[in-house]
C-alpha cells in the first residue's frame, strides 16, 4: 500500500485533533493510502521530541522550511497561528508539497489574496479545514435542501455562540492578537458560517454587518494583574444574500456564557430544519402538511467513524475531512463538490474583511476620530 507521509505544523489543541484522526483513520476505515505522520514542526522540539516520538513522529524539527527540504514528506498539515499560515504554505510550494491547513487562510485578506495566486500558480493538491461540511447534520441539511424536502430554500438564521472569552482572567494569547489571529469571533467562527452558506445555498451576492470588541483587556498570564489591550471582536452580526435568493442573519459570540450553541434554521415553502449542531447529528425536519417520505441519507456520511468508533462530533468532522483529503491524494475523490478549497475561505474572507473595515470606521466615528 502507498503511504503518504505528513509533517504537522504546531502541536497545540487543533494540531492534536489532526494528529488523533491521522491515527485512527487506518484503524477504522479501509483506506487506498496509509497516512503517516512522519516529522512534527514546533517551536520548541527539544520539548516535545519524547512525546512526538511516542505518538509516532519520524523527527522533530523547529521550521517549516527544514520540514519543506525533505524528499520523504509529501504533505503540510498546517496548524499554526493564522499570521504565520502565508510562510508555511509558502514553504510547502518550494518543497512541492500537498497542504491541508487550518482556517482561515491567513490573518488579512490581501494576504490569503496573493496567497491564492501562488498555490494556482503551482497547483498543488490543496485543502482547506472548512471541516463542517463534514458534520452529518450539514452533510443532511446540503441533501435535504436539494432534494427539496422543505421545498424552496427562502431564508437560513445562524447562531454560532462560544463562552470561553467572556472572563477577562483568561490571559492574552495570539488568538485575542489582531497581529497573529486577524480577528476574534468572526474570522475564528464567522468563516465557517459563511462557508455553511455558500455550501448549501451558493455563492453570496451581499454581506453587511457590524463586530464588537466588549473585553477590552486582559491578563498578560495567569495570575498576573498587569493588563494588555485586546484589538479583536468578540461578538459579530452579519446579514447576507445568496445569488440564489436565500437571506438571513448569522451571529458569532465567543461570550455566550450559558449558551453555548450552534444553531441553524433553515426555512423553505413547504417547512424549515432546524439543528443544534453541537448536540445533534440528524436535523429535526417541520413540514406545513403532513409527513413526508424518509429524507434521502448522503452517501458521503461514510467518510466519517462509524457509531462504534465516534471520537465525538467534533473530533469526527475533522476524521472525515482528513480522510476526504487522504482518498483525493489517492485518486478516488466520489464527492468533488464537497471539499473546501483555500479559495473557499478566501471569498469569506473578503465579505469578513469588509464588515472589519466597516466596524473599524463607525468606532472612530463614534469616539471623534473620524467625521462622517
């Protein structure tokens, strides 16, 4: 069997999850290609170098680029902070290296723009972690819509709410830094929303809204009374069209004390599905009249864990993105409209970069630094 051998860039939290589906796919599924996670890229390898070798890992290197010269790895699986993601994928084109990386593309647009013109110039094999598409309620929701089980799709209202960034205890780190994150709850959970839009409806013809910063400050670390200034919104609200006609409002918290949730609701002519898609993997269908048949299942559900083998929700929309990405690089894509593409986060991105410079100009207007 071919084995395709990946370098994993980061090894925090999200770079653990990629790690743990990587390890379990030739356990659970029949695969064409074996993945092997061959050389892990981290600031600080001395530190990590025992565990990395426990897990796995050939080698234990500190750049992308020592990782890029490597004839034996054929993949970049980027997990690093959003600023440095222009760099790492820069490096995986010099070495000529497949790249699966994490959302969103970079931390600013006109970055992930230039970007994109370097990865169609060469024209690697690409994947961005867009990975709910991959959650079987969006995989339901995309099916039912199209065959038409609540008739014609008028409007879609989403609400993604987080907790974790509401106590201005918790320290400082790059995801709360406009200079490595681009953005708080917009860029780290607007992308995603947008791209549920897009994937089930098409392409978005007009995005407006407005973000807020409500902690300003926070601890430099734990236990520490000295205070740094946060410059990215934690709470967005964002209204769209579709080209289709589809129209809604999306909100983004990651203040949501209470109300942790991921709520959709999706209204047609003939009824509406709503989901929670942090508790539910089958959508709760409402028709005006009657029943209805039972609702045509996707036959790319298969790309995830079976029941016996879930690693939860979360963890099994990661498995079943790897694993898309592993049966493209194989040569035997069946779904070659489900899988996002760094060019699907940077058209989010554009819509998200505007409601950022927007927000941006009412603030200073607001406080007399700029007259309207």
């Amino acid at each position: 069997m071919k084995s395709i051998h990946f370098a994993v860039l980061g090894f925090g939290n999200i770079a653990k999850t990629h790690i743990t589906a990587l390890r379990a796919l030739p356990v659970v599924k029949r695969l064409p290609a074996l993945p092997v996670l061959d050389t892990l890229v981290t600031r600080n390898p001395d530190r990590h170098r025992l565990q990395a070798e426990a897990i796995g890992f050939r080698r234990t290197v500190s750049s992308a680029a020592e990782a890029a010269g490597d004839g034996r790895v054929d993949v970049f699986d980027i997990c690093t902070p959003n600023a440095v993601h222009y760099d790492d994928v820069m490096s995986a084109l010099g070495g000529g290296k497949s790249i699966y990386c994490e959302k969103p593309v970079t931390d600013r647009y006109d970055r992930s723009r230039r970007l994109l013109e370097e990865i169609e110039k060469a024209n690697p094999a690409e994947q961005l972690a867009f990975t709910f598409r991959y959650h079987p309620a969006v995989m339901r929701i995309r099916e039912w819509v199209r065959a038409g089980v609540i008739g014609e799709p008028l409007q879609c209202n989403i609400s993604y709410r987080r907790s974790g960034y509401l106590d201005p205890e918790r320290p400082v780190s790059w995801r709360v830094q406009s200079g490595l994150s681009g953005g708080g709850a917009i860029s780290d959970l607007g992308v995603h929303v947008l791209d549920l839009i897009r994937h089930w409806f098409g392409e978005l013809s007009d995005v407006s809204g407005i973000a807020r910063t409500y902690v300003k400050e926070r601890a430099a670390e734990a236990g520490s009374d000295r205070r740094v200034a946060v410059d990215v919104d934690d709470w967005a609200m964002m209204h769209y069209e579709t080209a289709s006609g589809v129209s809604g409002a999306l909100e983004v918290s990651r203040i949501a004390l209470g109300s942790d949730a991921y709520e959709i609701r999706v209204v047609g002519t003939r009824g509406s599905l709503t989901c929670d898609l942090e508790r539910q993997t089958v959508p709760d269908i409402h028709l005006l009249k009657g029943g209805s048949a039972a609702p045509p299942q996707p036959d790319a559900l298969e790309l995830l864990p079976g029941e016996k083998a879930t690693m939860g929700i979360a963890v099994d929309a990661h498995f079943a993105a790897l694993h898309h990405f592993l049966l493209r690089l194989a040569g035997e894509d069946r779904w070659p409209d489900l899988a996002p593409h760094i060019r699907d986060g940077v058209t989010v991105e554009y819509w998200i970069e505007r409601i950022l410079a927007a927000s941006k100009r009412n603030d200073a207007a607001e406080t007399g630094g700029e007259r309207t």
